[in-house]
C-alpha cells in the first residue's frame, strides 16, 4: 500500500479534483461534529439551568 | 424467555447509566475507524482509472446514504415499537433518531451533488434517486417539525410515528430506484450476495468507512437519547440528583 500521490501539492490539487473532495470531506466532518457538540451543549445548558434554581433555591431558604 | 432485558430496555434511566459506561468505548473506536478510514481512502486508495480522485468522495457518500435509510427505518421501528408497546423508551430514540438521519440525508445529497459535478458535469438533476432522497430528506424534517408542532408530548409521538410509518414506503423506492429507472445515478458496487463490482483496494477502506459510520450514527444516537431522557424525566428526582452533582463538580 502506497501513497499515491507525488507530493503534498499534488494530494491537495488532486489532478484538479482536489475542491471537490477536500470540500465534501470538511463538510462532513463539521456536520459530524455537530452531531456531538449539539447534544453536549444541550447538557450543559441543562446543568446551568439546574445551577440557577439552586441558587434560587438557596436565596429563598435565607 | 426472559423478558426483564426487554422491560429494562423500557426504563429511561436503566437507558442513561448504562450508556455512561459505554460512550467512551464507543467513541474511541469509531473515532479511530473514521481516521483511519478518512485516511486510507485520501491518500492510499489508488485513483480510479475513469474518475479520478473523485471518486474518494465514495467513503463518505455511499455510508452516509446508507445511513440516511438505515436511520430512517430505526425511526420508524421505534415508533412502531412505541405506539405497540407504548413504550415511553422508544418514543425517545424515534425523537432522537431524527435530527441524526437528518444530518446523514442532507450529508449524501451534499457530497452527492459535489461528486456529481466533477463526474456527471451538473450539481444536480432530477434523477429518480436524487429525488427520491430528497423526499426522504423532507420526511425527516417533517417529523422534526411535526414533534414541535404540539403542545402536547404524547400527541406529538404518535404523530410523528405515524408520519414515519408512512413515509416506509419510500425506502424500497430509493433503494430499487437505480434499477427501476435507468438513471445517471450508478447502481451497488458492493453486493452482499454475488460479486461486488469494486476492487479489493478501494473495498476494505470503504467497509471500515461503514463501520466507522454505523457506529458513530449509533453513538449520535446516544448522546441524543441521553438529552431527550433528561429532558422528559426533569421532574424526577433522579434527573435532579445528576444534574445537581453535575452542578456540585463544576463548583
């Protein structure tokens, strides 16, 4: 198994085609990102929001 | 037979502290079937003799596509299940199916389209397949919007399970749409039964590609579920536990 490409310039360019894959691959790859940030973050807004009622909570008890 | 698996399977919470365990695992592994996948599909694969480097975009739009269907009858079985069942369980991994089905369809339409450029010489045309997906693509937005169109929770899950039952009827006509009509759109390279027609150099990286998107599809699945638990069971005294010691650690 080899790397099929000459040089770093030629794996970037791909014969031309280089646009076209390099630009479906970082979509992707931002779109799977997505995929984990977006449930994480609902979590933390979940724990911020568990943060505050605490804190209400404790201000209502004083 | 033992039915307490099944039983378990139903409770949220059983559903949240046993995937804890598991996410790290799984995250690990698909993380590094997708590097190496990525990898060896970029730069070791050979370049197709009529393509061109092109064709690379095949590790990523043939799973994804899969995906999109794949995903699309885990929504549907789920609702199934639920509306059978009546199991609040399913009902939450058919809610979180969804926007992860969602993401894999326009992902194959994208990286279609961007294929269809350099090899068909358009970015799009309204080829049985393309239009068929893009249908699917709408389905799953339908049953996104249709979640959050009722005030109600319980009315929205059995919409949206039937809305997804339904819209079953379109994944048979997406995957026999390149034989029934003959279109620009390839047919199957790789057969489950009989010969696949794609070298074993550009296959083995493409099957790791499969993998690794199974199991991250599995695991977008998770990180969505666990959200959906939370949210539905937020009045429970468990859910309030977990967050507050979520709380106390950031402290």
């Amino acid at each position: 198994m080899n790397f099929q490409f000459e040089s770093l310039a030629d794996f970037m360019t791909m014969k031309g085609h280089g646009p076209f894959v390099w630009s479906a691959y970082s979509i992707s790859i931002i779109a799977f990102a997505y995929l984990v940030l977006a449930p994480m973050k609902a979590y933390r807004d979940m724990v911020k929001h568990q943060l505050k009622k605490k804190s209400r909570e404790e201000n209502a008890s004083d | 037979m033992n039915w307490q698996w099944f039983h378990r399977l139903g409770s949220p919470r059983w559903f949240y502290e046993k995937t804890t365990g598991w996410l790290p695992w799984i995250a690990i592994v698909t993380g590094s079937l997708l590097v190496v996948g990525m990898i060896w599909g970029l730069a070791f694969a050979p370049i197709d003799y009529r393509q061109g480097n092109s064709y690379r975009i095949i590790f990523l739009h043939m799973p994804v596509a899969v995906l999109a269907m794949v995903g699309y009858y885990a929504m549907a079985i789920a609702g199934a299940v639920g509306l059978i069942w009546r199991m609040k369980m399913a009902f939450i991994v058919m809610v979180s199916a969804a926007p992860v089905g969602a993401v894999m369809t326009f992902l194959a339409l994208v990286t279609g389209s961007i294929w269809g450029k350099p090899t068909w010489g358009t970015w799009w045309i309204w080829d049985a397949r393309l239009t068929s997906v893009l249908v699917l693509f709408f389905l799953y937005m339908g049953v996104i919007a249709l979640q959050q169109a009722y005030q109600n929770r319980d009315t929205a899950d059995k919409a949206c399970a039937i809305l997804s039952l339904v819209g079953m009827v379109n994944i048979p006509i997406i995957y026999k749409s390149v034989d029934w009509w003959s279109t620009l759109h390839q047919p199957a390279t790789i057969k489950i039964v009989g010969q696949s027609s794609i070298d074993p150099s550009m296959k083995y990286p493409l099957l790791i590609m499969i993998a690794g998107l199974y199991l991250f599809f599995t695991l977008a699945v998770i990180l969505y579920t666990r959200v959906e638990v939370l949210r539905r069971e937020s009045r429970t005294q468990w859910v309030n536990d977990l967050l507050t010691q979520s709380v106390n650690k950031r402290d």
